[in-house]
C-alpha cells in the first residue's frame, strides 16, 4: 500500500515544490517544539530568506547546544541600523516563550508585508532559546526545570539565570545562596555562558551604538516589568517605560481582553537581565511575562494544553508587536540613544560601574 501513496507525495512534491517551501515556512503551533525542532525551523526559514534572515552561533552551553541568534533585517542592504534584542526561555520551563520568539521571527520575516513598518529603521536580533540545556531538560525529563545544567560545587545542578547577571547580583533573599535551589543565582556573577553570551551581545550592541530595546520574554504571571528591580529608585525615564508598558497592555486587552499588569518591581533582587541592560546603555528595557490563561480563564502557568498554543502565541504577537511599534516611534534615528553613565545609576559601593566598553 505505501508504493503508490508514496509515489504521489514525490509526485506532488516535484510539481509543486513552492507549496511545499511555504508550507515549511509555516510555524508549527499544534505542539511544542524541542531544541533539535527550533533549529530546524530556524534553519529552513534562513535558506528560504537569506537576505532577511541570518543565524550566528554565539556560543555552547555546557551540554553543547548551540545559543543561536536570528538576525532580521528588511534586506534593504542599509548596516548598522537600531536594533531591538528579545530573548526566552532564560527560564527553562517557560515553554510559551520560545513559541512567541519563534513566532515573532516568522512574522517578521514570512509575513514580513504585513509588519514591513517594525523593520524600515530597525533590525531585530532575536535568541529563542537563551537556555537550550535547560530548556530540553525541561521539555523531556523534568518539566518544572528552571536552571542552566552546569554542575555546582557538590552535587546540585544549575544556576537561575536571571540573577547571574552582575549589577545587584547576590542581593535579596537567602535562596539565591542556595546553591540546590531553583534560585541559586550562582558562585559568582556571569559563572554562566548562557548570561555571558546575552551579555555579550547586550555590550556588543551599545559598543556599535545600536541597541534600543531588550525585551526578555518570561511566562506566566501577565506582567510587563521594567528595571530597576534591584534598587526603589525610579529610573530616568521612567515615564517612557510606563507609557510603553501601558501601550502593551492596553493593546493586548482589546485584542483579547487578557489583563497584562505594569510594575517596576522595585528592591526586590538583584543579577536580572533587564536591569542590566538598562546598566549597559539600552535606554528601554523589559520583561514581558506572558500568559498561561487557556480561553475559559482557567490558569496553566508554564504549560498551557497544545490546543492553546496558536491563541497565546497570537495574544504574545499582539504585544510585541506593540512593544516593537512604540521603541521605534521613540527612538527614531534622529534621536541619540547614548544616555550618559550617570543616568543608568548612582554609584554606590555595591556595584561597579561599566563604562561602555567593559567586557566584549
Ligand atoms: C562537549 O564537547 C566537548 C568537545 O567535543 C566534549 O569534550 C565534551 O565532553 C562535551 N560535553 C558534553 C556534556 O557532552
Ligand atoms: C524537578 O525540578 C524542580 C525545579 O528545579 C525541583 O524542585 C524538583 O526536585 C525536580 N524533581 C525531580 C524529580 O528531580
Ligand atoms: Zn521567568
């Protein structure tokens, strides 16, 4: 029986293999994917579109996956544009957030007509798995993982990557010590290549003068964070982050009536990615925590059932688009990104002051 099927499929296939590209093109949003399944994704969508579309490897974790990040671009040619950088699944049992990477890639560069507005002025630089061995770990062996894999000093396993980063790093609840805790924020600031890498490139964008926005996606508690979460005091410009994350919000409850919470935070920890990106010089900085809610209002934390995927997934567009559409209406090219060191926090004896350009 399967000569012949099969023989129809090849078939089909040779008449028309530009159905079949695009089909390919589409994202799968019936299931999650794991990590062999995003690089391919990602992989088919480079060799579809290379000018729009380019993958670098930037480092492997200590499993040796790859931290992969997808460079987007309208392929006009013009370098050295603004740039927005996203990342997900820091936290590894976050399984919504690499699906709302994965899928803002694909809108920007399949349906990329559509949202040719989000890419006149800016490239997007976008890493859909900033913890690949976590993430797998997660995905297939224990789902509630939230850590890296590297083994600490005796016999517990993994660092919360997002207390690792340096400014305020340590600071805030007994836990983050710990080093069997799903808190441990590590021996040290930057013990793992997964912040290096994010921190790397967060240095590498503000050395060339680029980077506006971090946008760190997180899941499930429907909030948009913004720095400083270490410290009370309010940022400089507070006022765009507050009208921004109010935007988000506004637009993804009339889209789909979810109810996205603002919030600075405030004194609570330290070693975040996002109050380090704002440290570093990107003058707007978030953490978009995206929702678990399935469509009776009924909470699935970090694992919303597959049949919700493509409605979440839609719900998360909503707001990074909105994310994307207002760094762009306030950072147009005439404006200068460079805030000045003071700006970004008072010195105290805690923290050390990067210049711009510290590590590389
Ligand atoms: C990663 O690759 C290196 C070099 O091939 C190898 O020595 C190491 O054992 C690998 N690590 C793991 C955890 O598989
Ligand atoms: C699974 O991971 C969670 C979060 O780190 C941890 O608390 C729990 O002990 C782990 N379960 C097993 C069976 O290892
Ligand atoms: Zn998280």
């Amino acid at each position: 029986m399967w000569r012949p099927l099969s023989a129809i499929v090849f078939l089909v296939a040779i008449v028309n293999p530009l159905a079949e590209t695009r089909h390919r093109d589409q994202l799968q949003l019936d299931d999650y994917l794991d990590y062999d399944g995003v690089m391919e994704y990602l992989d088919q969508l480079a060799r579809t579109y290379p000018d729009r579309i380019t993958l670098k490897d930037m480092g492997l974790t200590y499993e040796n996956r790859s931290l992969k990040l997808a460079m987007i671009t309208n392929g006009d040619g013009r370098l050295g544009k603004r740039v927005i950088f996203m990342d997900a699944a820091l936290h590894a049992r976050e399984w919504m957030t690499p699906v709302a990477a994965l899928y803002t890639i694909y809108k920007l560069v399949v349906e990329f007509e559509e949202n040719a507005d989000l890419l006149a002025d800016f490239d997007w630089h976008i890493m859909p798995l900033a913890n690949p061995d976590g993430y797998e770990y997660s995905r297939k062996t224990n789902s509630t993982w939230r850590n890296t894999r590297t083994p600490n000093v005796g016999d517990c396993i993994g660092t919360n990557l997002n207390y690792n980063f340096e400014l305020g790093w340590g600071v805030g609840f007994p836990e983050l010590k710990d080093s069997c805790d799903e808190n441990y924020a590590g021996s040290a600031p930057f013990t793992e290549v997964e912040s290096r890498t994010v921190r790397d490139i967060m240095h590498s964008l503000m050395q060339s003068e680029r980077g506006v926005m971090y946008l760190s996606l997180h899941s499930s508690i429907r909030m948009v964070f913004y720095p400083w979460i270490y410290d009370s005091k309010p940022l400089l410009n507070e006022g765009e982050h507050v009208e921004i994350a109010k935007f988000v919000a506004d637009q993804i409850f009339q889209s789909s009536s979810t109810v996205i919470r603002t919030w600075q935070y405030g004194e609570e920890f330290g070693g975040t990615s996002i109050d380090y990106a704002f440290y570093v010089g990107f003058p707007l900085s978030f953490a978009f925590e995206l929702s678990g809610l399935d469509h009776n209002h009924v909470d699935h934390g970090f694992f919303p059932p597959t049949s919700e995927i493509r409605r979440l997934a839609d719900e998360s567009w909503t707001g990074i688009r909105a994310f994307g559409k207002k760094a762009i209406e306030k950072y147009p090219p005439s404006r200068a990104i460079h805030q000045s060191q003071e700006h970004r926090t008072t010195e105290n004896s805690a923290t050390r002051t990067w210049g711009l350009d510290p590590v590389v």
